[in-house]
C-alpha cells in the first residue's frame, strides 16, 4: 500500500488505473474504452458495470469484448483495495473539469486542456508510480504479471483467464504472456481478483455484438510444471 491524496485528481485517476488492471488483467488500452454516459456506465449501488466501446485489440463485426461487472468483495476490507469506491470517487472528483467539456470517458486528462486520456496519458501515470516504488517495467507488464498470477495459485482455470484477460486463444496467452512464478500460499493470493467478473453482453443491450469468448478447457501447462 502507498498513501496519497483521496482529492487529488492525478492521485485518485492513478490509483483507480492500477486497481482497473490489478482486478481485471486487461490492456491499458481497454481503460480509454470505459465510459460514464448512458448505457456505457451502470451504478447498482455495492456494484459496478462498464459497457466498454467499442476499439479493443480484439474487437470486429462480430466479436466485443466483455462487459465488466466491478464489485466490492467482503473479505476486502481496506479501503485502498475497494474498487467500487474509487470508480464513483473518480466521477466525483473529475466532474468539475470534465462537465463544461462533456467529457464521458472514466479517465479524463489531470492537467492542460481537459480531453479523454489517450493511453499514452495512462502509461505515463502508471510510470510514476513504478518509479516511486523503484519498479522497472512498463504499465502493460500488469497484463501478464496478473494472469500468470492468477493460473500459477490456481485461482482461475484457463478458461476463466482467457474470458477474463479478452484473449482469444490459449497460446497467444501462454506463448506471449505467461510468465514462470514462484509459487506462492493462496492466503497470499490477488483478492482484487474476486472484484472484477466479465460478463456477456445481452443482445437488447444498446452496445450489443455477439459476445463470443474461448471456451477450450485445455488445462496445458500443467500448474505443477511451474518453477518454485
């Protein structure tokens, strides 16, 4: 954990990035596709769900990515970890620089001309943070590290790491992503993780396309042939 200013708009817009990533796994690039207007945003009190545009990696005539159903867990009781609370924290303290421009993306630009953050603006919040905290690695690096995480404990099958990551393919995942980990106790595990679901999109829903995911049930590489 880290300490910084809840009223701070560069602050909360950073913290909200790497939980976003930390929960979901996700590009950086998907954070410029969530949005606040009507049908892109739904606020059901203890959760969260976001419609994201269209504009991922993946995207196609026939293909978006998921919904994302954001909620806060009970065994998350530290405030820092609550997903849920910085999203709405976000909107409150981004309303009066984004609303004179009408600005409906979550991430707003914290200085200069109010716009919609690129994800170049994202990367480069990500930074400072990796920097404070010695760390060298880009901001995409959360993509693998969360999934690689997440299949060496044993949280999620490869299923549920390719429906949540919006990957397609199984060896995109572990030819390119997977990373060996050392194996570490479930207690230890990533419980921003149990925050984020991907949902399907229903096909009356405004931002509705087929909501194909991979369903292949291939359990390759074998947990146990992970380093420890």
């Amino acid at each position: 954990t880290y300490t910084f200013t809840e009223n701070s708009l560069f602050a909360v817009s950073r913290h909200t990035c790497i939980l976003l990533l930390l929960a979901t796994g996700r590009r950086v690039h998907d954070l410029t596709l969530l949005s606040i207007e009507n049908g892109a945003y739904e606020d059901k009190g203890d959760e969260v769900i976001f419609w994201p545009k269209f504009g991922s990696k993946t995207d196609n005539n026939s293909y978006r990515q998921s919904g994302w159903l954001l909620r806060k867990p009970p065994e998350i009781s530290n405030k820092q970890l609550d997903l849920v609370f910085w999203i709405k924290k976000l909107i409150l303290v981004s309303s009066d620089r984004r609303n004179p421009r009408s600005l409906q993306n979550l991430l707003i630009t914290t200085r200069g001309v109010a716009k919609n953050a690129s994800r170049t603006v994202i990367a480069g919040w990500i930074r400072t943070l990796f920097k404070e905290a010695g760390i060298s690695a880009s901001a995409g690096s959360f993509r693998s590290a969360v999934s690689s995480h997440n299949w060496v404990n044993g949280q999620h099958n490869i299923d549920d790491i390719l429906r949540r990551g919006n990957w397609r393919s199984k060896n995109t995942f572990f030819k390119h992503y997977f990373k060996e980990l050392k194996y570490v106790p479930r207690s230890n595990s990533n419980d921003l993780s149990t925050s984020f679901s991907p949902i399907s999109r229903s096909l009356n829903h405004p931002l509705s396309a087929l909501p194909a995911q991979g369903t292949e049930t291939s359990k390759w590489p074998p947990r146990a042939a992970v380093s420890v």
